[in-house]
C-alpha cells in the first residue's frame, strides 16, 4: 500500500506499490490525453509556436470545462483569453502531467519543491476529472464519495471511479502537507 509523501532531507518521498504506479501514470496519462489541444493542418505555425489558437472554443465535455475554464462571464473576453492562453494552459498542463509520470519511475518517488508543485497540480487536475464524472457538486456529494474506500466493495465504474477519487485526494493531502513543511 502507498506511503503518502513525507518531506525529508533529500526532498518530498513518497513509496508507491507496482499496482499504484501503474494506476497513477494511467490517469496522468488519460488527462494529458483529454487537454491535447486538436491539430489542424490550416493552423498558423507561429500562433501555435506562441500559444495563440485562433479557434479556441470553450469545451463541450464538461471535465475539460472545469480543466479550462472561462475566464470571464463577459463571453467576448472570455473567448478572447481563451485564444490567447488555451493552448499554453493546456501545454502547461500536459508537460506537468508528464512530468510527474515520469518522477513514478524512481522508487521511491523523490521530488523536488518545484517537482512536488508539478505533482501536486496534476494531482488536483485528475480529481477534477473525476469530481465530474462522480458528479460531486455539493459537500453532500463529497461525503457520499468519500465513503467509498475500499477496492474490495467495488460493484461498478461508479464505485472504482469514487475509490480512485479517494485515493488521489489522500495522496495529494499527503503531498500537500509535506510542501508546507518546506516554507
């Protein structure tokens, strides 16, 4: 079983299971899959090359709407910010999500302050992901998630999904605690 992440003289450590790695690069992997931005072969190089994408529109698929959402309730700046910063916020992401895949290959896991921030958004960004898919938009619908604990008591996509869910959020607790330790 995991061993959140404790702060220690060598950096942020934490201790992951097989079973857990492979979970972890998983959903890293799924969520940087969901933010790749579209290609499209009429595309301006150079906007592309600064982050700027012409054709940025807000999601339709309601987790990448929490990932990337409006900037603004007045819709024209919004779509105007989301031009400007769309594809450098998800590039942004995608890099951090890589990144903290990656830092799984090391056992243990051992992570910088900068690297363990990296951890910690990507972390955020799949609870966010599946806060949606569970449909938790009340403290009620938290607590009726935050039951679901255990591997074993899985009965459906629903069940594991909550048990995933739980899972992320106590490492990312544990992550957290040991970044405030640093300051």
């Amino acid at each position: 079983m995991a061993h959140g992440f404790k702060k220690t003289r060598k950096g942020i450590v934490g201790r992951f299971e097989a079973p857990e790695v492979q979970l972890l690069q998983k959903l890293f992997s799924d969520v940087a899959e969901t933010l790749e931005p579209r290609a499209r072969p009429d595309e301006d190089p150079l906007a592309a090359m600064v982050g700027i994408d012409q054709d940025a529109s807000e999601p339709t698929d309601p987790a990448l709407k929490r990932l990337l959402p409006g900037a603004s309730t007045d819709p024209e700046r919004a779509e105007e910010f989301r031009r400007l910063t769309d594809r450098s916020l998800r590039e942004a992401k995608i890099g951090a999500l890589k990144a903290s895949s990656f830092a799984l290959e090391s056992d243990p896991v051992t992570l910088t302050v900068e690297q363990a921030q990296d951890f910690a958004r990507s972390l955020n960004d799949i609870r966010l992901v599946l806060a949606t898919r569970l449909d938790i938009t009340t403290s009620e619908d938290a607590e009726r998630v935050g039951e679901q604990v255990d591997f074993a008591a899985v009965e459906d996509i629903h069940d594991y999904m909550a048990v995933v869910y739980n899972f992320v959020s106590w490492l990312q607790e544990s992550l957290m605690n040991a970044l405030l330790k640093t300051l």
